[in-house]
C-alpha cells in the first residue's frame, strides 16, 4: 500500500540519492497528487504523471518518462536527460545523501552505534568512536569498527570490552565532584586511585534510591590531572559530555593557581602573553593577581581558560619562570564550585545549574 506523505516531509527512499551542493538522482519514483488532498503526495506506480506537480530538486521531461538532472547544468543535452528504464542498478549513495536519509527518514528505533553507546553511558561519543576504531565492540557477536552502523539497541546484541550493553537505559545522572588531590579521572586500572571510587556509597545505595533502574556507568566529563584539585563533572550521558567538552561550547574554565614564590607584574603579561603547547598558541582569556589572604602567605594567580588543553595552566604559568604549588578548577562556564562543598563530595546537578553548563533546561 502506498504511504502518504505530506509536502513538508518528502519521501526520501533508496530510489535516488541527495547531496547538499550537488543533486544526482539514479533510481526514480514518480509521483501524482493524491486523490483525497492536493497537500500530499503519494508514489504511482505508473511512469506517467496525470499531473504536473512541481517538487523540489527534482524537474520533469515533457515526456514524463525521464527526470532532468539539475546538477550538471553545462553537461551536454544527452547527459542531462536519461530514461528512468535505464536506471535499474542499485545506487551509490554519498555521504551526505545517507546522513540526511538516517537523520530523517529511517526507523527511529535504528540509531548510530556511536550514539547509542554514549546513550547508554559507556564514554562521551568521541571516546566511544574511539572504542570501536579500537575493535573493543561487537554487534551480533563479530566486531564493529564503522562508528555510523545503525543498530537497534532492543533488538542487537552489543558489547563494549566483553559486557553486554543493558536493554534497558538506566536514567541520567549528572554529578558535580570536588575533586582531590592524588585521584585520577579515568577508570582504567591503575595504582593511583581513579574519582569514581569516590562514588561507591551513591552507586552502592542506587537501587534504594531507584527501585528497578540499571545502575548507570558514570565517567568524568574531560579530565583533571592527579596533582589538580577543584570542579569535574561525572555523568552516564554521553550526548551532555560531548557538548560541554567540545571547543565549540565556548565554555571557558576557571582555575585558582598557587604560586610557590614571588609574583610581579612581567610574571603576569608573560602568562598573559600565551604560550606554544603541542605546537598550537594558546592564550588565556584572563589573568589576574588575586590578593593575599591574612593566613595565606603564598599568592595566588585567577586564570581562565577556554581551550583547556593537557596541563595548560600550568604550562602557561611555567613559561612565565614561576612554580606552581597548586592548582584548583573553580568554575565550568557559568556553574562554580559550590564554596560549602567539601574535598572527596558531590552534588547532583538541578536543571538551573545543567542551563549554566550550557545544556538547556532539563
């Protein structure tokens, strides 16, 4: 039976395929307007078309028999024009083409592999590419390394490092941890203690607090070196961790840096000044000499930052000739590190404070 579809939601099939800046259609679909409403079209099965209906991207032969292709306008008159009865190979999709079918017209229930890891809070989406670039994901029992493989996480049987990925999401959690000294933000095994062991009470009390909810599988958002104290985010959402992470959020970062010695005034325009880090130029959005505190003898350095490269408050500190004794991260856009929260704790986060993360109301 033929489906209808309404003007506004053309029916893309595997008949022909879209590009953005170039229009090349292989197989073809006729259409006439649908006897019930002229807003809708429905697919005929005949090559003539009882009326003539105008579509976007596609133009129509007087014959009706054959489609112009708009996207070789100098092309010689005997290339623009081809029986639709010679098309019968199967055609060659582009990238763009499959990307604008999968966003909108196939199965909502069929999702990138990639995305539905990070759904399911295995690691934020590029960490989860990562895993299968790596071989570490299996689909249907043989390895998958193609992050865009559509998958049905109901009905597919995927693993991620021999685990079995749940049926059943568990809900999202967004945590806000003050990180302390001499923890690592990774869970990979290691001598040095990882932040999540900081989280074995919540995780431990999980089925009291969610009766029937799979636990969930919490991972830092970005990373704090083991010496570097102050805000990390821990969440099971890799969609929010892959948006706050990426560069293009503009969410600067805010760090509190100690300094072991005397500060001047060179010390700040140098580190003001940037610094060459992995061969890239990076440069803080502010400096500032913050003043000293009665019980503190050591001063003490605000810097913001927004690329957040590996180490690079420090870096820029260290290339001005100053030491520092510590560091603390303070703020993530526009959430601070609540000033009552103590080392080793955690707070969930509220939808106030997820909008300040530049996450939108939730």
């Amino acid at each position: 039976m033929a489906t209808t579809t309404a003007l506004s939601t053309f029916n893309v099939s595997k008949s022909y395929s879209v590009t953005r800046n170039r229009l090349q259609f292989r197989t073809f679909l006729t259409y006439s307007l649908s006897s019930r409403s002229s807003e809708f079209l429905t697919p005929c099965k005949s090559s003539l078309i009882d009326k003539k209906l105008v579509v976007p991207w596609i133009e129509y032969a007087f014959s009706a028999r054959t489609l112009h292709v708009t996207a070789e306008v100098n092309s010689p008159e005997k290339k623009k024009w081809k029986p639709i009865k010679e098309l019968t190979s199967e055609p060659r999709y582009s990238k763009a083409a499959r990307r604008f079918y999968n966003e909108n017209f196939r199965e909502s229930s069929s999702q990138r592999l990639s995305k539905v890891l990070a759904a399911a809070g295995v690691a934020s989406r590029r960490s989860c590419e990562e895993l299968i670039f790596d071989g570490r994901v299996t689909v249907n029992g043989s390895v998958c390394n193609t992050p865009q493989t559509r998958v049905d996480p109901k009905k597919d049987m995927i693993y991620v490092n021999g685990n079995r990925l749940p049926k059943k999401l568990p809900p999202k959690v967004y945590l806000a941890l003050n990180k302390p000294k001499g923890y690592i933000c990774s869970s990979a095994e290691s001598q040095t203690k990882s932040v999540l062991s900081l989280f074995n009470d919540y995780m431990k009390s999980w089925d009291k607090r969610n009766p029937g909810q799979p636990k969930p599988r919490l991972f830092t958002v970005g990373r704090l070196d083991v010496a570097t104290t102050g805000l990390i985010i821990v969440t099971n959402d890799g969609e929010f961790a892959q948006k706050i992470s990426h560069p293009s959020s503009g969410l600067s970062k805010e760090y509190i840096a100690t300094i072991d010695g005397a500060v001047h005034k060179k010390h700040l325009i140098a580190i003001s000044e940037g610094t060459l880090i992995d061969g890239v130029q990076c440069t803080p959005d502010a400096v500032e000499l913050l003043p000293q505190q009665p019980d503190k003898t050591r001063p003490r350095i605000r810097i913001v930052v927004h690329e957040g490269r590996n180490h690079e408050v420090r870096e820029l500190v260290k290339s001005a000739g100053l030491e520092v004794y510590s560091l603390k991260r303070i703020r993530i856009g526009a959430f601070r590190l609540p000033p009552d929260l103590l080392l080793g704790k955690h707070i969930e986060l509220k939808p106030p404070q997820l909008k300040a993360l530049g996450w939108g109301e939730k």
